[in-house]
C-alpha cells in the first residue's frame, strides 16, 4: 500500500514501512525505514535540529537548514552535504553543482512502471513515481516499487536542456538511516565465492565493488547492515542488493551525527557516459529488505521475493532435475559410447538430466580452441546432439548442453571470419583462459549468437543448458555498461521464446552469482569448488541473500579435485541436498556400496525435494557444528555439518526452529553409511581373526558392505527442539552401535522432523 498525505509518502506492508517526505525545501528527508507503523507516526521520527552549525554550509539562513545533517533519499553537490553524492554530472570538464528537489508524484498501481532495457522483478506490485528537477535542467525521476517482502528502487536522469552533458555517476539508490550496524558481505575469488566478513559501519567510508564486468566474485554485490546485536533470530537486519551483472559499487559510511549512508549502483570507475539533449540513462534496479527477526528472517524475505518475482515465470515454484554433469568426470575426453555409459549409469542411481558439459563442438579439445564455433565435432558424437539425446531419452535422461557464447579462442573459425568481433584495444590480445570476450555492443555479433545458439537449441531435445563465462573484461570503461545490456537482449532472445528450457548461469562457478542473472536463469552454478566443507561456506554465505532453488550444488570425486581433500560421501550428499542437488564424477570407478549410498541419497533428495528447493531455509546457531535447516508444512529437515572433530567430543544437541511449540514431532536421522575399509588396521580388535588391513578380505567386505552410521529416531515437541535435543554420541575411542556418530572429521548427519496427525 502506498500512503500519500501532501508530501509524505508512506510505503507500507505486511513486512516493512518506509517513510519519507519533501520537506519545504524541496529535498527528499528519509523518516523511517523498518517495523511497519502508521503515517502520522511521521512527526515522531521528524529529525530536530541541531543548532550551532559552525563551520557548515547552510542551505537556507532564514530556516538554519543544513543539508549535511539531513537524512536524506537523494543528495547532490554543492549546497552543503559533503556526504558521499549518489550522483556526478560533469558539463565539458566542470564538476555541475546539483540541486534536485521535487516537483511532482504519482502512484501506479503496476510494476515496473516502464519499458527497460534492464531486468526488473515481475507481478503485482505498486510504484510510487517521484520527479526532482534540477534547474529545470536535468529531471531525476525516482521510482519506489513495493513488494510485500522487500522495496526496489532505481532512478532515471534525464536531460531536459539543450545543453550536453556527461554523467560521472548515478546510483540507483541512496539511503540515510540512523543506528550503529555492521556491513556484512560475501568476499572471495574463484573457488572461494561468497566468503562472509563483518566490517563495523564507521566514519571511514567502506566500499564494495567490481571492475572485472561480472558482478564478480570478489564482492558479491549482494550485503546486509546488521545491529551488532543481531542474531540469526533476533534483531535488526537490514539487507541490500542490485538486480545487474557488470561493475557495482556499494558504499556505507556513517557521519558524525550517526547516520549511515548507503547507496548502490553501477561502477562508474574509469567511465564517463555522455547525456546529450533529452536523452536519459537508467540506473539498475536496487533491493531494500528489513527484518526485526535476525538474519533469517531477511534472508526467508530475500528469497521468497526472489522465488515470486525474479526467476522466470516457468519456473517460479517448479522442482529441479537431480543432474549428472560430465565436466570433473570426463572434461573434454568424451566420445559417444562414453556419454551413453554414463548416462546409463546416471540413470540407474536416480539422475532425472544429462548435462554434457564443454568439449562438444569444433576444435573444443581442450580449452585453446573452438569457441565461437558451435558445430558438433561428429568424431565424438557421431550421430550428433539429436541423436545423443534421444538415446539419453531412451535411458530415461532429459539432455542438457554447455554453451560459452560471450567468448572467442582465437583459434576459431568464428575469430579467424571476424577478427574484428573481439574486444581488443590498444595494449594488445589479453587472454583470459586463452580467449577474448566478444564485443556485444555490435548488433551483428548479437545476432549471430542469437542465431547461432539459437539453432543449436532447436537442433535436438535439449532441457537444459549452462550458460558459462570464463573471460573477465579489462579496462572497457562505459562498454561494459553496453555490453551488458547487449548480454540482456541476447538472453531475452534466446530463452524468451523457449521458456522451457532450465537455463544454469556460471561464470567460472559463481563469478556473476546475481539477482539480474537470475532473471533469466532460474539457477546457478554456485561454484567450481565442490569439496563440501568448502561450500559450507559458500553456500551458507550466498544462503543469505539467495533460495536454495538457485544454487547448483553437486557430488564430486573424493580426493577433490582443487582442495585434495578426502570427504565421505554422505557429507557430500548431505551438503549438496541443501541446493540443487547434481553429481559430476566419473561414476565408473564406484563401488557397490557406494552405488547404494547414491542411490538413497537420490531417492531421499526426491522424496523431500520441494522441502530443500523451496522450503524456508534457516541458518541455526549451534555452538558445536553448522547447521541447515528447510521447513515446509509439517516437515523439517535439518543438516548438521563438522570439519574437524576432536579427540573426547562432548555432547551435542539438535536444535531445530519454527517448529509448533506444543506439537509432538517424530524425528529420525537419514540412513547413511560408513565404510569399513576406513577402519583400517583398527578392525584387527573386533575381527575373530588376525585380518590384512591391505588384504583382498577387507577389501572385499569393504567394497559391498558398509555399517550403519548415527542412526536414531525418537519423539519431542517442538518446544523440546527448539531448546536443543540430545543426540547420540560421537566417536570417543571405544565401541560402536548403530546409533553412534563414528565417521569422524568431516561428518555430517540429517534429521526429518514430521508432526506427528
Ligand atoms: C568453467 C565452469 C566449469 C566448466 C568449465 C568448462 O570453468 O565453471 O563448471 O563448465 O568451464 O570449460
């Protein structure tokens, strides 16, 4: 709902009130972003002036107003907020002193509000339209679109003269708000995304960006002010993210007085776009959520928007195959017969989706060559994708494929046509993964990935496909801007009118992790790193401002590729059920009771598969171990995770949350396995005879037979759950039975709560 009195506006919902009005003035003055309240609330949160100004610049001596101490939605240059400014506009070489202050408003009763070159959310949803001018110069028009969960923002400047202008920065949001916070954001390379780090909110200003063209994986442009307080639970959380893939810039820094400003928007770093007479620009859409309940309830907030108004419409709420990637296991030593026996395989542990990931087109032998050429290599599959995926049909597969359209390899058939194609500039062909990106600021290389793309997708039964993007731009100043757009269109082209197809973002893993990408691609790949201690971390970290639905979370080969750490499956699983669950190894080499332990993994992942994609999803605070929780009806699923346990480990106790406090639940641990073989020549004490820790028995027993690991069930109320039930006890040096915990380093278990009728 949106409230207007005169000049107060008041956006208000079930979750979150944001207040704000033109003061005499003219100047947006923030009053209140938070609990839901009432308009005439107003005066109470009406900031009273400070006197003695001092040395500050007043921008009215009649009424002592002073700019810099205002809480403010927008500020400009020179009338004495020397604040950080969300906005630069530079006519020849001369900085322009700006002054918006309103001029008019309206309430739409859709959204968006406008035709846009950029993603915006979809469904029902207000918009409050307001139009600051500057000297009747320049006119910014600020929208406010109210989700029930969450407020979007973005701005749009025009040039109302005849003068030419240059735009040096444009925010898609600014914010002041009072209060003492700490910025938490998601920090890493690649590899090691979404790392969390905590900076308190002070007077030195903290900023948050990227300059590699992706949203990056450096800093996801996705962060949270928190209380310092604040809890998983309990406590203010504010959260804050942008729907665009190229360079952001978020910055916070609190003044003297104790407001914080915030804003954010599109890097302008290096880049100046040039605003001739009556043209405009149009900053990307801003996220502002609020939770008085901790970090979970911003974070049930953030993902129920992102579910109900990001993703496509066709896969709002629609279930995820479980997929077998071919990528860790085959890389690009693949032919036909290989595929298919993996695909059989794939099939009988339970898999729904073949993913034949790179390698499968021109020169593709390795990663020098073939992109930009996407025509089958026959030599591998000689009956090319149709006939591959129809014989993966028959296996019971839907197919899916691998594309990296944005880039070329040099050596290329496209590249050697079209040299002028890829983006080059003065200093030379700098490779990234010995490719160039392809210049999507050109309509015709647009079309031709269109096209291109867009025939491969029509030429068999194809599902699926990830979309990958290894290539980080260099200095491409406003092109980087352009070429995102360029991406945008491309993407719109090609899936608009196939929206069937479950389209998988990746860029190096989870390089361009973003609420823009995620307009087009209901999912992405969360990471290269599949070692599932490493995604504790980076699955935790984006589980704050992303659904489970959309983060690709596979199975991978133990020792693991990037970290040679040794895993036990069921951790594996355990941590991958809590996404989107895939596996990508070489499924030839299993053991028979390894196949066993996939194949209930599978079928466990499927019989609670809304409850992992979809479910709210909570981060419990468990002194002992990291812990997951999905919730969904009258289930509850929790996960808890170890790394390293030591020698004597205490007790521990599940703790589970949201549950129904007077209700009686019947919780039970999933079924998992622990091998023999890790016993090793420990086994020698409990054998009846002298057995080879290296012996063909052993061996053996341990490649059919594994023993039970945790296995429990037992009744409790939901007031018992949520203070903390006892579980059965680790490994402490002597004994086994079926209910105790024995795998050690790096175990995890999982626990369903049902209520019982
Ligand atoms: C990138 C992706 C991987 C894989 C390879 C293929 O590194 O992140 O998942 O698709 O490319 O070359």
């Amino acid at each position: 709902m949106i409230e207007v009195k005169d000049k107060l506006f008041h956006i208000k919902t079930r979750n979150y009130s944001y207040l704000f009005e033109a003061e005499p003035h003219g100047h947006l003055q923030q009053l209140h972003f938070g609990a839901p309240i009432e308009s005439m609330d107003a005066d109470a949160f009406r900031l009273k002036p400070l006197l003695g100004w001092g040395s500050n610049v007043l921008y009215d001596e009649g009424d002592m107003a002073c700019l810099d101490a205002a809480a403010l939605e927008f500020s400009g240059h020179g009338r004495g907020d020397y604040r950080e400014s969300p906005i630069e506009i530079f006519e020849g070489s001369r900085p322009l002193p700006t002054d918006f202050v309103y001029k008019s408003h309206r309430v739409l009763k859709a959204a968006p509000p406008m035709e846009s070159t950029l993603p915006l959310p979809e469904g029902e949803a207000e918009t409050l339209e307001i139009s600051l001018s500057h000297l009747d110069a320049l006119e910014l028009t600020l929208y406010y679109t109210a989700y029930e969960d969450v407020l979007c923002r973005r701005a749009v400047l025009k040039n109302i003269s005849e003068r030419e202008y240059e735009l040096g920065k444009l925010m898609s949001f600014m914010l002041d708000i009072p209060g003492k916070y700490e910025l938490v954001g998601f920090d890493g390379a690649w590899i090691a995304e979404a790392h969390k780090s905590i900076t308190p909110v002070d007077r030195a200003r903290i900023v948050r960006d990227s300059v590699t063209g992706a949203s990056s994986n450096r800093h996801q442009p996705g962060f949270l002010l928190a209380s310092p307080a604040a809890t998983e639970e309990h406590g203010t959380v504010y959260g804050f993210n942008l729907i665009y893939s190229g360079n952001h810039y978020a910055s916070a820094q609190r003044s003297h007085q104790g407001l914080n400003r915030i804003m954010q928007g599109i890097n302008f770093a290096n880049f100046k776009m040039p605003l001739a007479p009556k043209a405009e620009f149009e900053a990307p859409a801003a996220v502002l959520g609020w939770s008085g309940e901790g970090f979970n309830g911003l974070s049930a907030r953030f993902h129920r928007f992102v579910n109900e108004h990001i993703v496509p419409q066709y896969w709002r709420n629609r279930p995820r195959p479980v997929l077998y990637n071919s990528w860790e296991g085959c890389f690009f030593d693949f032919d036909q017969k290989r595929l298919l026996s993996l695909g059989k395989k794939a099939a009988q542990l339970g898999c729904e989706l073949f993913v034949l990931d790179d390698g499968w087109f021109g020169a593709r032998n390795n990663d020098c060559a073939g992109l930009g050429d996407y025509n089958v290599n026959l030599k591998k599959l000689p009956e090319g994708l149709s006939g591959l995926a129809k014989k993966m049909r028959a296996l019971g597969l839907d197919f899916g494929l691998w594309v990296e359209p944005e880039s070329v390899n040099p050596d290329s058939d496209l590249y050697r046509a079209h040299p002028d194609w890829a983006i080059v500039d003065e200093l030379g062909e700098i490779y990234g993964r010995h490719q160039l990106l392809l210049d999507l600021t050109k309509q015709e290389v647009r079309d031709y990935i269109v096209d291109s793309v867009g025939k491969v997708l029509d030429s068999a039964d194809i599902r699926y496909v990830k979309w990958d993007m290894n290539r980080h731009s260099t200095a491409l100043g406003a092109k980087a801007h352009e070429y995102i757009l360029g991406l945008y269109e491309i993407m719109g082209r090609i899936f608009r009118p196939r929206p069937h197809i479950l389209l998988e973002n990746c860029s190096s893993g989870g390089n361009r992790f973003d609420l823009a990408m995620l307009c087009f691609s209901p999912q992405i790949w969360a990471s290269d790193d599949t070692d599932p201690i490493e995604r504790l971390d980076i699955q935790q970290g984006l589980s704050y401002l992303y659904p489970q639905s959309c983060m690709g979370a596979h199975v991978s080969a133990a020792p693991h590729a990037q970290t040679l750490r040794t895993t036990p499956l069921s951790t594996r699983g355990n941590v991958s059920f809590f996404g989107l669950l895939g596996y990508e190894l070489d499924l030839k080499h299993f053991l028979p009771v390894e196949e066993t332990e996939i194949k209930n993994q599978i079928a466990f992942y499927k019989k609670y598969r809304e409850i992992f994609q979809f479910g709210r999803f909570s981060r419990i605070e468990n002194e002992d171990c990291q812990c997951w929780q999905v919730s969904k009806g009258n289930t509850h699923i929790a996960g808890i995770f170890h790394r390293m346990i030591n020698a004597a480990p205490g007790y521990e106790f599940l703790r589970m949350s949201g549950l129904e406090k007077n209700r009686r639940y019947r919780v039970a641990s999933r079924q998992q396995k622990l091998r023999v073989g890790q016993f090793g020549a420990l086994v020698k004490h409990i054998a009846p005879v002298n057995l080879d820790p290296n012996g063909v028995v052993l061996r053996t027993v341990d490649h059919r037979y594994a023993m039970d690991d945790g296995q429990e069930s037992f009744t409790a109320s939901g007031a018992a759950l949520d203070a903390g039930v006892a579980l059965s006890s680790l490994f402490t040096g002597t004994g086994y039975d079926k209910a105790m915990r024995v795998q050690g380093d790096m175990s995890s278990y999982v626990y369903v709560a049902e209520a019982e009728k």
